[in-house]
C-alpha cells in the first residue's frame, strides 16, 4: 500500500514537473530560432526568453540569448560560464542583492552549461557570468569530435529584477532547459 501511494506521488510530481519543463529540439545544420519559458522551484512562469542556435562547421554551437526587445517587467536573465557562491557576487559587485527566498534555494549560481562529457562552454565571459536586458548575448559551446547522433544538455538561467535599492536583485533559478541536438 505505502509503495503504491509513493509510486501515485512520484508519477504526479513527474507530471507537474514536465509539464513547466521546456525541450528545445535543434536540427543542425540550420540556424534555429525559438522562445523557451522560464519559470521559477515553485512552477511560476517568470518571463519568455528568446533563443537562437547555429551550429558551425567546426563543431561550435553558438546560442545568442535575447533580441532587441527588452525583457519584460524590467527583469534581466543571467547565465555564468563558472560557478559562483551568491554570497561572492554579492561582496563582488555593490548593484547585485538576492531574495531571502533565493538565498534559501540558492547557494551558489551554476554554469548555464549543465556538465556534460560531449560538450563544453567554448569562451567563458569575461566576468564570469552575463547579463541579458535587452540585446542578444552570444554563448559558445564547443561539441565533442567524438559525439555522434543526437545530443542531450541542460540549460541554467537566472532571473533577477531591480528595486528601489538594488538595480539587480535575484528573484530565482529557473528551471533547466532541455536541448537535444540532433546531427
């Protein structure tokens, strides 16, 4: 009876979780544009981010994030090519503050690359991370020679907004982004 409750709650949560889950399918070798929906640990949608993927001859995929029209409701996406404790950034850079409720959830900022074995973050940024307002941000991956057929990763970002103290406060780490990349 108890296995049959747990197996009852686990196929329930799967469901939930699917369904605010997004999954990007990429046909190389064409340029592809498509909007993923961010939502937050709680399933609450945040904002629709814009994404563009191209995949060169030399095995370099570049995703551009963002367009030319800001995001909405004043809020900005972050992504990191390293891994970073809240507590750092925030000593690190006076503009930049997180929720309570972030703090609790997040200790520390992921690369927007989840690790994967077949592809890698190409060029990291320059601070570290990047920040997405309103113009398209480029992010390199660089795809494994050996890895053939279709090709699954996660993507991580995050969601801050400004308030009358701080122009970038952290309101969430939004969940992963499925792409599968299928050569």
């Amino acid at each position: 009876m108890k296995k049959g409750i747990i197996l009852i709650g686990l196929m329930l949560w799967s469901c939930v979780f699917g369904a605010a889950q997004n999954k990007i399918e990429l046909r190389s070798p064409r340029q592809q544009h498509t909007e993923v929906h961010l939502y937050d640990e709680e399933e609450i949608f945040l904002l629709t981010l814009p994404l563009t993927f191209s995949l060169t001859d030399k095995n370099i995929l570049i995703m551009m994030v963002g367009n030319d029209i800001k995001l909405m409701g004043g809020q900005t996406v972050w992504m990191f090519s390293q891994e970073m404790k809240s507590v750092d950034l925030e000593k690190s850079d006076r503009n930049v503050s997180v929720t309570k409720s972030f703090k609790n959830r997040n200790t520390k900022f992921y690369t927007v690359l989840m690790p994967h074995e077949k592809i890698t973050i190409h060029r990291e940024f320059d601070d570290g991370y990047e920040i997405v307002k309103k113009n398209a941000k480029p992010v390199f991956f660089k795809i494994s020679e050996s890895s053939s057929g279709s090709l699954r990763f996660y993507l991580q970002f995050y969601v801050a907004k400004s308030d009358s103290k701080y122009p970038y406060v952290f309101i969430s780490g939004c969940n992963p982004i499925e792409v599968e990349l299928i050569k």
